[in-house]
C-alpha cells in the first residue's frame, strides 16, 4: 500500500471514532459558555452572518461586538 492510502485510512478511521473532526458548529449553549470563560458577560444579539455568528456582549464594563469563525476563533469588531 502507498503512503497516500495509509495516511487517508488513518484519517478515516480516526474520524469515524470521534478523536479527530473538522470544526463543528458550537451550540448556542457552548458559545456562551466559551464567552463567558474567556471574560465576556452578557452575551446577547446571537445572528449568524457570513462572517460567523455575530455576537455583543460586555467585557470590563464596555460593549463589545464579536464575530465567532466556523472554527471557534473569537474576533472582536473594530
């Protein structure tokens, strides 16, 4: 067998048992809670748009707008 094939069987297999997976999609519940964990407070106006889910939330008192990529990176809006 190729080395090609091995590495793709090896990547299917992981795969099926859940070790490794492309990025998921957070739940609601999940990316409150990453906010949340990350110093962000009342988490709110949770819109999907095509940058990511759109989110304002609080943090040290100021109102901050975020953008959360399809692989879970937090980006603040300018």
């Amino acid at each position: 067998m190729s080395t090609r094939t091995i590495f793709q069987m090896v990547l299917w297999c992981l795969m099926i048992f859940g070790i490794f997976s492309p990025a998921h999609a957070l739940t609601q519940d999940e990316l409150v809670a990453k906010l949340e964990a990350a110093g962000y407070s009342q988490v709110r106006d949770i819109k999907s748009t095509a940058e990511g889910i759109s989110v304002k939330a609080t943090k040290d008192g100021k109102d901050i707008s975020l953008v959360v990529d399809s692989s879970g990176q937090v980006k603040e809006r300018k």
